[in-house]
C-alpha cells in the first residue's frame, strides 16, 4: 500500500474546532500537506492568528466564524465555503467539549451543550459535507475526532455524559458506513479515537478541579501533532481502502 497526499493537494478540507489544541495541529498539518484549510471556530481570531504564522506555506487556512452546536452557523459556513473556496473534498470533525459534571446531580444545561457540540453538531457537518461531494461526485473524506472513551467507560467520577456523547460518535461513523455502502457512495469515513491528549479539554481546561488537573498532568500523553499525522496517515490510504476506526494511545496508558 502506497500511502500519499498527493490527490489532496488544493483540495478544500474543513476542519471544526480549528482554534487551538488537535483542531488547530490538523490544520497546521494539512496546510503545510498543500490544502485549502477552512478552520470553522467561536473564537474565529485565533484561527485568524495562526493563518498569519502559516503564511508562505505549500497550502492556506481561511478562518470562519460558527458555532459547532448551532445549526445556522454550520449551514452558512459550509456555503461560504461552497462559495468562496470551491467543493469540500475533507471535513475533520474535530470540535467537541467535556465538562466536570456529575450524572446523579448534574446540571441539564452542561449536558445539553455537551450533546449539541459532541453529537449533534458532529452530524450536522456532515450532511452539509456529505451533501457538496454527493452533488459533485467527490470521493472524499469524512474523519470523526472521537476517543477511547467512545469504546470504554473510564472510572473517573465527574466525566457524566462525555463517555456517552463519544459512544454515540462510535455508532454514528458506523451507521454512515452502512449508509454509504447501501447508497454506493465512494465517500470514505474514518473515526480516530486517540487517548489523553495536551489540550484546552484535558490538562489545559481550566473548568476542572485541580485534583482532576493533577490527575490528568500525571498521566502519559499524546500531543495534538501526533494526532494531525495520524489523520494524515488515514487520508494517505489509497482510493480503495478505508480505515474505518484507528485507535491512538500514548505508550504506558491504560486504555
């Protein structure tokens, strides 16, 4: 198996949650790969700030401004892409949160914000993605940021719905396949699920506890370029094959 980026190049990806942590690591890979990079954030100007340091590079990363978990962001980015970019060919579904929150007192609001982001949103993308390829025969790439809590459930009280948003990205790259296959559809879909990983949900976030903090700083870790290459190893596979779940841990983890 030859594994290249070359039919990638100046082609139009999207990457969601593009302003820091693995977002902004996938966008930095692809750009430097030769793509057209859209990075779709709430906090457009950090995405805006990291175009500038990508300057002169092989590719381009334009920043747009949506939120993830509201319908009407995700709808129009994907049309100002449509319209300003050209054709989607890759769409990273990168964007997700997780909140300290507990299930058997927990607040309704957290959860929500949670499955909107995690998964809602998740699928929303994705239609608009999958619908710009369908309607111009694009053979591309759908890659759902998952982890391996979207395969097991940790014992560490406070994670609440997390673990289940993630179990529901598992059945939702599954689901898709099974679509695509009945459709006769060449569009690829690949569900990444690394473990602990440096970012503004885990060590960075400053919403949790400093016993979490501690906990999680403890523990080994990947760093978000590891990540980035690893969807860049998924996009390297040639037209005829799909990894379909790739799972990344830092060596010594317990996962």
């Amino acid at each position: 198996m030859v594994l290249s980026m070359d039919r990638w190049v100046g082609k139009v990806a999207v990457v969601t949650g593009a302003s820091s942590g693995i977002g902004a690591g996938i966008a930095e890979f692809l750009v430097d790969q030769g793509l057209i990079v859209v990075g779709l954030a709430r906090r457009c100007e950090l995405v805006e700030e990291l175009a500038k340091k990508l300057t002169g590079k092989k590719g381009q990363l334009h920043a747009v401004k949506a939120d993830i978990s509201n319908e009407e962001d995700v709808v129009k980015a994907f049309k100002w892409v449509e319209d300003n970019l050209g054709h989607v060919h890759i769409l990273i579904n990168n964007a997700g949160v997780a909140k300290e929150n507990f299930l058997c007192d927990g607040d309704t609001a957290t959860w929500r914000t949670t499955l909107y982001l995690n998964v809602l949103g998740l699928c929303v993308a994705t239609r608009e993605a999958v619908k710009t390829m369908t309607a111009n025969s694009i053979n591309g790439h759908i890659i759902h940021i998952n982890s391996v809590l979207g395969h097991k459930i940790p014992n560490f009280p406070g994670v609440n719905i997390y673990a289940a948003s993630k179990h529901a990205v598992t059945a939702l790259a599954e689901t898709l396949r099974q679509e695509f296959n009945h459709l006769g559809s060449k569009i690829k879909i690949t569900s990444l699920s690394p473990g602990l990983v440096v970012s503004e949900g885990t060590t960075l976030n400053t919403g949790f506890s400093e016993e979490r903090q501690a906990m999680l700083k403890s523990m080994p870790i990947l760093q978000p370029q590891d990540i980035a290459e690893a969807v860049g190893y998924v996009l390297s596979t040639p037209p005829h094959v799909q990894i379909h779940e790739l799972t990344i841990a830092p060596v010594g983890s317990r996962a």
